[in-house]
C-alpha cells in the first residue's frame, strides 16, 4: 500500500515538474544560465547582462521561453498529494501494530508489564523474557526485574498473570543454576503461596470431619525453576476443647504437574479430621464436647515449601468455619426423590435425565442392550458410563437377579460418585470367590442404588439422586 502510494507522488511530481517546464514559446534568444532575455541587445556584447556568463560560448542560449501546461501541473499536484495522503493513512493503520519494545531500557520494560493495554503488557514480557533468556543481562539486572514482579505478586488485589511468574522463574534457573538473589527467590516463593479452606457444613456425629484445602500458586507457567519445591500442608484443628493435627501427603512441583495445575490452576487436597479427646487424666468423655448443633471449628493451615531439603517458604492462614453437627441417626446429605419433584409436563422430569445420563456397555464394546453381558472370570462385567447428571449421584452397583422361588439375591459390583454435569467410566467387578453363591444365566438387572456415604465425605455435596435406576441385562456366566 505504502509501496503504491510511493509510485503515485513520483509519477506525479514527474507530471508537474513536466507542466511547470513546459514547451519553448517565441523566437527570442535566452541567456540558458539565469532565462534572461537577451533579444535586442548589441550583437558585439559578449557577457549576459544578469548573470555576466560567456554567451558567446557553445550551448549557452537556447530560443523561446517556457511556457507551464497548467492541467499538467495541477494533475501532478492532485496525484502527489493523493500518494501522500495513501501513505498517510496506511501509516495509521500501521503505527499501533509497531513494536517498540526491543528499544525499550528494562526500568520501561518494567513499567509496561502491568500497563491496562494488554498488548502491550504483553510485549514487554515477552521482550523481558527474550533477554532473559539470552543471557545478555547482569545478575543486577535480573534482581531488578525480579524485585518489579515481586511487587505485583504481593499485591493480593491484583489480577495475577503467569507471564510475570515467568520472567522470575526463568531469571532464577540460567545454565549456571541460581541467578538471583537467594533472598528474593525465597519472597518469590512465599508470595507465590496461598492457602484456603473448607468444611462440610453439616455433619453427622461419629463421622469424620471432610476438609478441603486449596492452594492457588501465583507463579508461572513454567515449573523448571519450581522443580524439586514440594508443597507439604498440614492443618491444626480446634473444636471446641478438642483438638488435633492433620498431615496429608506433600506435593511435588514438577514439569509434569504444570500440566495438572493448569488444567485446575490450584493444587488440591482432601483430607478428614476425626475428632477424638487425647487420653489422659481428668478429661470429660468426648460426647460432652461434641454435641448435636451449631459449633465453630478453628483451622490454621500451614503450607511448608521446601526445594532439595532446604526450607524455602512457609505460609500459614488461620480461618474459623460454623459447622452443625447433626444427631447420628441423621444423614448429612439429602436424598432427592423423583416423587417429591414438581411434575414438569413441558420439561424433561430430572428422572428422565438421570436415567439418561447412565449407559451400560459390556466388555464386548457397542454390545446393543439385549447382548448377553459375558461374564469371565477375572475380567470386568463392563462399564457403568456416567456423563453430566443433572443431580449428583452417589450409589452402590449391584447385580440382582429374581430365583424362579420368588427370592432376590444381589452381588456387590462397584461404588460411584459423580457430580451434577460432571462424567465418569466406572468398570464393574464381580467377585465371586469358590464358596460364594454364584448368579445363572439369564435375565438379570444392574442397579445404582443410592448411597450417601462417599457424598457425606465431601466439604459439598448436600444433595444426592435418592431413587434407584435399574437396568435389565441378560446374563451369561462363562469360564469359572
Ligand atoms: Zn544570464
């Protein structure tokens, strides 16, 4: 565009130099140096009167004046100015495109990587990490680059992006091992640490206590320079008079579970907390702390990072939960029965979905339903395939068959949870040991019958599908 823009103010000041030229007019002698008319003067005079130049000297006078071709000129002018104006305005279009940032000293750099333009923010970690990476930086340098993230990273109001996370992780792990200063690595790490927790709202008494905690780590993408750290958590717990200390397994940052963390952009652990009084002398029976009701547990949950044995950082957050303790013949979560369900004539009835939502295949894959499900010892019956229930279900899976006696027998085949929208495969096992009672050929069904249990051991899930869904399969027993 620019290019052709280009041509067009040429060829147009070719035009108008062509018309201001023009063509020799009249029969009067020039001086060819300064135009001036030399008609009538004495022949004998040797010098130009203006210019005092030889104009008796060779290819000095030339014969007529020029005359301007005005449309010539005024075309020249219209496509000069129209080429510059094209330039113009490609020019504008270009100008934000233009990266600058290769220009830019570090201290600009730095001011850039929170601009509100992200284009720009953009660029400037870019540009940051491409001279990080080339190495061409002082230890200095990298330490001021550094020390500008860190203050974004402690800044718990901002937005964190990993980008920032990076240029200090690739500024610490050069070829040479450790770049920066061992202070600010240890600040990066301990602001890269956040910790939160959770608690079942409702529990039953005599049940363990489901928490969860959740670390989000403000870092960045790469985990080279976060190899060897491991993030090891543990939670002290206070409940009333009671309390106790929960250690769960450390976690090791790797290259391999930067894929995990991006997915989740957290690290994740569950764990239980059994609330039992220490033996000792003189303490009250448990039941006299722990009633039925309203209560308060304290947590404080410290998460220790550590890189080769060394502690790096630790980070410890205190949080106080209300939890109600419900009396034990009451479960915590709440069984959903479709009869209970407004009837909803236009909609699909959430019974009709959750039944949807439940496929069986056999271990012959794409077996239609009234396939024989093979049975072989050793190998799965199939799979219960599970995709986006509109309620949590939680159930126990059984094979139940009918006996001609009118009696029901039903074997143990697996225990699922999935929740609302969410899917899963789950392989169904029958063991059946020499002396056990084995099913025969023939109709039988598979059934999920509800189980609260592995709901009750999450921090939330309150509510599960509460009525049975069967599904008829014929049976065949083969290879004992
Ligand atoms: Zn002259």
């Amino acid at each position: 565009m620019a290019g052709f823009g280009l041509v067009i103010i040429l060829l147009g000041i070719a035009l108008w130099m062509g018309g201001r030229r023009g063509f020799l007019v009249g029969n009067h002698p020039y001086c060819k140096k300064c135009g001036f008319d030399l008609f009538a003067l004495p022949l004998e005079t040797r010098r130009c009167p203006e210019c005092g130049s030889d104009i008796f000297a060779d290819n000095a006078i030339r014969v007529g004046h020029h005359r301007p071709i005005v449309p010539l000129i005024l075309t020249g002018a219209l496509l000069s100015t129209s080429g510059a104006a094209l330039i113009g305005w490609t020019a504008v279009g270009w100008w934000p495109q233009f990266d600058g940032s290769s220009f830019k000293p570090i201290s600009w750099l730095e001011r850039d990587i929170d601009s509100h333009d992200s284009q720009k923010r953009r660029r400037a970690c870019s540009e940051l990490e491409r001279r990080i990476a080339s190495d061409s930086l002082a230890p200095g340098q990298l330490d001021q680059i550094a020390r500008a993230v860190l203050k974004l990273q402690g800044n718990p109001a901002l937005t964190w992006n990993p980008h920032w996370g990076d240029l200090v992780q690739k500024a610490e792990s050069g070829d040479a091992g450790h770049r920066l200063s061992a202070a600010l690595w240890q600040q990066y790490v301990a602001q890269a640490l956040s910790v939160t927790a959770e608690v079942r709202p409702r529990v039953r008494l005599g049940d363990p206590i489901p928490i969860r905690l959740i670390c989000r780590l403000r870092t960045g993408s790469d985990f080279t320079a976060l190899e060897g750290v491991t993030i090891a958590p543990t939670v002290h717990i206070t409940l009333g008079k009671i309390s106790g200390t929960v250690e769960t397994p450390h976690r090791s940052l790797t290259p391999a579970s930067a894929d995990e963390f991006a997915s989740s952009s957290m690290l994740q652990w569950n764990l239980f907390w059994i609330p039992s009084q220490p033996a000792g002398p003189g303490t009250a029976p448990l039941e006299t702390d722990v009633s039925a009701g309203a209560h308060v547990i304290q947590l404080a949950a410290t998460l220790i990072a550590t890189q080769s044995t060394d502690p790096l950082a630790t980070c410890t957050q205190n949080f106080s939960v209300p939890l109600k303790f419900l009396p034990a013949g009451e479960s915590s979560v709440h069984l959903l029965h479709a009869a209970d369900l407004p009837a909803t004539p236009a909609e699909e009835s959430t019974a009709t979905q959750i039944a949807r939502s439940i496929r069986l295949s056999g271990t012959q894959n794409d077996t239609p339903a009234t396939a024989p499900f093979v049975f072989e010892r050793g190998h799965t019956l199939g799979n219960l395939w599970i995709s986006s229930p509109p309620v949590c279900l939680s159930c126990s899976v059984v094979l139940r068959q009918h006996a001609s006696n009118g009696s029901t027998r039903e074997w143990s085949l697996a225990r699922l949870m999935v929740r609302p929208n969410d899917a899963a495969s789950i392989p169904l096992r029958l063991e059946i040991h020499t002396f056990d009672e084995r099913p025969d050929d023939g109709p039988a069904e598979i059934v999920c019958l509800p189980d609260a249990t592995p709901a009750a051991g999450t921090v939330d899930i309150n509510e599960v599908w509460g009525d049975p869904v069967t599904l008829p399969i014929n049976l065949q027993i083969s290879d004992f």
